[in-house]
C-alpha cells in the first residue's frame, strides 16, 4: 500500500479534483469530511480547506472501516 499511498499524496497536492483521487464531500455524522480513494479497497478520509491549501489526513481503511 506503500506505493499507492505515496502516489495519492502526490496527486492530491498537485491537483485535488483529480478524477482518479474520486473525491467527495461525505454526509451525515461525516459531513465535515471528505473522502478519495486510494485503490479500489481503501479510502482515506480528509479535511479539505482549498482556500487554505489544507489537506489534513484524518484516517485511512477500507470502507467499513472508515465509514
């Protein structure tokens, strides 16, 4: 996962809107977060501040997990 992970970093600091990062705002208990995908299996969520230039990891797992 090492790798993926690395890569993801790179893209959502270049370009946060990337269409292979999935980005979404989430709902619910969740709303003030955000949620892209690392592979197919694991999503990590975020607290995205654009207007900042924030990005603040808050936890990484696979979908059960985090959600």
């Amino acid at each position: 996962m090492i790798p993926t992970y690395a890569k993801v970093l790179s893209i959502l600091e270049t370009n946060p809107y990337h269409p292979s990062l999935r980005l979404h705002k989430l709902q619910g208990k969740l709303h003030e977060y955000y949620s892209i995908s690392l592979d197919t299996q694991y999503r990590m969520l975020i607290v995205l501040n654009i207007d900042e230039s924030t990005i603040i990891p808050i936890d990484i797992g696979t979908h059960d997990e985090i959600y």
